[in-house]
C-alpha cells in the first residue's frame, strides 16, 4: 500500500485546510494509506481526528524549525511514506526538508493567489518536486516566480455531487432551527481580512432597505468573527445575521439560501465552498478576485462584481432576488460547469496521477 504524509502547519480551518481533509478521505477511498501532521490542539488537526484520518502532532514553530523537521524526515522512514504533500508556508518548509533529507519526492499545494517574490521562493523551486494550485489564476503567479511551467499543474478542489444531492436535513425544518426568515443570503467562508464581510454587511445593509426580512448566513470560523459579530451590532443588523461557525453540514446549509455570496477582496483560488455552491444549484454572487473568474463567468454560471464594491455587490443580489427565473438558468449552467469539469473522481483523478507520475519516475 502506498502512503503519503500531509503537512500542515496552519492552527485554523477554513477552506484550504477542509479541502485537504477532504482529498485526505478521497485518496484513502482510492487504496493509499494518509498521515497527517499537524499543528498540536489545532482545529485542523482536531478536525482530522474526528473524521478518522491518521493523525501526528507535530510542533512546527518556523520556517527553520530543525527539531521538527528531523521529526517529520523520521516518520517518513518510519512509516515507509513514498511521498510528502505540503500545504502552508511553515510546513512547506519543514516538510519539504523532511523529503529531500528522507529522499521522497515533495507535492506542494498553492492555495492562496498572493504573488511570490521571484528570487526568494525556494519552497516552490527547491523544495517541490510539482507545485499544485487551485486554479490558472495560481498557476501563472507561480510559474511568474520562476517555477518551470511543466512543474506546475492546476487542479482545482472536487465536489462529491452525490454528497451534494443527498443532503440529509430538511430545509424548512433547519431553516427554522436557525430562526431564519426568507429570502436568505449565505456565506460560507473563514473570518479573515481577505474575505470581505465587511464588505458582505455593507451590501446586506442595502438590501435590506428593499428587503425588510432578509436575512444573512454566515458559515464559517476565525480569527475576525467577534470582529465581524460587532461590525453587524453597529449596523443594526444583529437580529438579521446568523453567525453559525464551523460546520461540518454545508451541503444542507446551501440548500437553504436563496442566493450565495463570496466577497473575497485580495487573494483567492478557486473556492470549493463557490463549487459546492454551483452543485447544490444555489444562485451566487462572487467578487472578481483570484481564480473567481475562472468559474464565474458574469451573466451565465454567476453574478461578477469587482471587489470592495458593497454597493456592487448589493446590486448582484438583489438582481437575484428580483429575477429568481433568470437566477435559476444561471444555477443551471453552474451545476452544469460543476458535473463537466469539477466532480470529486475528476479532481482526486488528476492528483492521483500526479502522485503516481513522481513515484515512478522521481522528478522527471
């Protein structure tokens, strides 16, 4: 059996660390053996354990962490690991080094389309063996940093469609559970800088003028929750807005929105959380951002405004609310994009091949 380690030194779980849990699941399905390293008492890690996955607490407190990283090159002998799949930037490095001391060939992933500095990126042209990235969008920056073009591959995240279209929870009965009115306006997004809540509330603000009984879902964790929680209680907004947290039934949570928003403002791939949106066939707004464009194509998968816009952003969805007909062609078509290019065996498929290919041949 072949067994490939993960790495992943972020504390949270937003998007790019559940995508990695959920490939974790996906190639173990496929006959591989997955490890786990992560952060001690991380959420990632927490999350990892109740799903099942094989789990190492592994402190990785830098860059340059040499005590991690001869811990890590140990497991991977240890443990008869053929390959080392990085995520974040601390275990990019430790992990990478941990590979090359071990000598099996490294995978990193690119979740995040923040550009690299072009003489200063030896995670991506030292330290991995192919670089993977969540969208084109990623893939040019990388390859822009100096990365030989045939090194880096685009696979953006996989929906499970079966998963998507057998959710499990009524949607009248868990709407009410979560005292929401209609029509309801979603999110599903990690609490950081880059996700444009801010933003999200501003142009919820508006639409509430037209309409009163809107309410706001906002799924998801972070640092900047409180932050936001108090930004919707100076709006006038507290009654309107659901802060839900994480929560591991997002497909039922789709099923209840009327329209989908993601109001990214700096840096974004290819959004797993827009993917699943786009399968449960949920009408959705999306700012211009990253690899967004990739799958949003104005007027006919999605709604595209330019990011930082509330007042954008509040005209995408009430052009939503106003056209549920038209809403519901472009729902169509993105379900459509989903099952053509973005299912769950099309994604896992073409990573897997990428395993394959760098334990047959190494590096070539």
């Amino acid at each position: 059996m072949r067994t490939v380690l993960h790495t992943e030194s972020s504390p949270g779980l937003g998007g790019q660390e559940v995508r990695t849990l959920t490939e974790a699941r996906w190639i173990a399905e496929r006959g591989w053996r997955v490890l786990l390293a992560g952060q001690p008492g991380a959420a990632f890690t927490e999350r990892a354990r109740q799903l099942g996955i094989d789990v190492v607490e592994v402190p990785m407190r830098g860059a340059w962490d040499l005590s991690a990283v001869a811990r890590l090159a140990r497991l991977v002998r240890n443990e008869g690991v053929g390959l080392v799949h990085t995520h974040s930037s601390v275990d990019g490095w430790v992990g990478g080094l941990a590979a090359r001391i071990a000598r099996v060939p490294v995978v990193r992933t690119r979740h995040v389309s923040i550009r690299i500095r072009r003489r200063l990126n030896p995670v991506y042209r030292w330290l991995a063996d192919r670089v993977i990235t969540s969208g084109e969008a990623i893939r040019s920056i990388v390859v822009a940093s100096g990365v030989p073009a045939a090194r880096v591959v685009a696979v953006p995240a996989g929906v499970d469609l079966a998963e998507m279209d057998h959710a499990g929870k009524a949607p009248d009965a868990l709407r009410r559970s979560l005292g929401l009115a209609r029509p309801v306006i979603g999110s599903v997004a990690m609490f950081r800088g880059s996700k444009g809540h801010a933003h999200l509330l501003d142009a919820f603000a508006m639409v509430r003028e037209r309409w009163p009984t809107a309410r706001l879902l906002l799924v998801g964790d972070g640092i900047r929750r409180r932050w936001v929680e108090g930004l919707a209680r100076e709006r006038g907004l507290g009654d309107a807005v659901v802060f839900t947290g994480f929560r591991s039934d997002v497909p039922d949570l789709l099923r209840i929105m009327d329209c989908f928003v993601l109001a990214s403002t700096r840096t974004e791939g290819v959004p797993q959380s827009l993917l699943q949106a786009f399968a449960a066939r949920v009408p959705a707004v999306a700012s211009s951002v990253g690899g967004i464009p990739e799958v949003v194509t104005d007027k006919e998968t999605g709604i595209l405004v330019a990011p930082e816009d509330a007042a954008a952003l509040a005209r995408g969805i009430e052009a939503v609310l106003d056209d549920p007909a038209g809403a519901a062609e472009r729902a169509a078509a993105a379900r459509r994009l989903v099952e053509e290019r973005f299912s769950h065996a099309t994604s896992v498929g073409r990573l897997l091949a990428i395993y394959e290919s760098l334990l047959r041949h190494g590096d070539a």
